[in-house]
C-alpha cells in the first residue's frame, strides 16, 4: 500500500511506544500547520488513507516489527 502513497511517510517500528510517540508527532505537526495523517497497527489501515481520498501533508504510520517481518520492500521518507 504505502507505494502508492506520494506524500511523505512517518513509519514508527518497535514493540512498544509507536501510539504514543506517533501522537505527540501527529500534536507537533499540527500545531505547526501540517496536515496529518495518522494511523496503522492499531489505529485506522493505512489502506484507508488512499481510499479516502484526502490528501496529508505527512502519513505517520504505525509499523509493528512483526509485521515487518514479511515485507520486501517498505522505503518511508524516499
């Protein structure tokens, strides 16, 4: 999914910590005038952004390690 998104993308790894730390990223960009999209693991599919059809001025994205695991290819901020 995350190919077919053009704008930059925030991933956030680990085992724990990535709702938190993807908040207070998602609070900061804001206050400072960017619109942002935040979502993955546990939060909305990262799917539901391109089938939105919105447009973020960043994607943060939650990527637990164990999903990880299979991807082949996955380049945020390219």
């Amino acid at each position: 999914v995350a190919q077919f998104i053009h704008e930059p993308i925030i991933a956030l790894a680990g085992t724990n910590g990535k709702t938190t730390t993807g908040k207070a990223i998602e609070l900061m960009l804001t206050q400072a005038g960017k619109k942002v999209w935040f979502g993955g693991a546990t939060n909305t599919p990262l799917v539901d952004y391109l089938l939105s059809g919105e447009k973020a001025d960043l994607v943060i994205v939650e990527t637990p390690s164990f999903q990880l695991e299979m991807v082949e290819r996955f380049n945020p901020l390219n």
